[in-house]
C-alpha cells in the first residue's frame, strides 16, 4: 500500500539515511544495488516512502 506523504509528516532525513545504509550494504554483496542507492540520494519525498515501502520498511518509524 503506497501512502501519499509530505515532508511536514515524515522525518525525511532519517528515512533517506536509514534507505542509503540499507542499500549501501547491499552494495558490497549486489553490486546493482548501486542504482537503487544512487536513486535514495535524489529521490523526492513520495519516492522515498514508496522505495521505502517496496523494502518492507514500517513508516510509522518516520512519522513526526
């Protein structure tokens, strides 16, 4: 399920640290993972929840 969000709702910064640790790691075992941690870098707020949801994350973790 996709939740539409907005930078007054979330802890963007924390969420996109805590996606770019979880790619980075991945890094070092699938190297494709680079991709998807080049696309945590620049990603807009909405991205970032749905990448976040698409890896299991639980975003009441990010919620202010």
């Amino acid at each position: 399920m996709y939740t539409t969000v907005s930078s007054d709702d979330i802890d963007v910064s924390r969420l996109r640290e805590d996606l770019m640790d979880h790619f980075g790691t991945a890094t070092g075992f699938f190297p494709a993972a680079t991709a998807d941690l080049t696309e945590v870098q620049s990603a807009s707020v909405q991205k970032l929840v749905d990448i976040a949801e698409d890896n299991g994350f639980d975003m009441r973790k990010y919620l202010k």
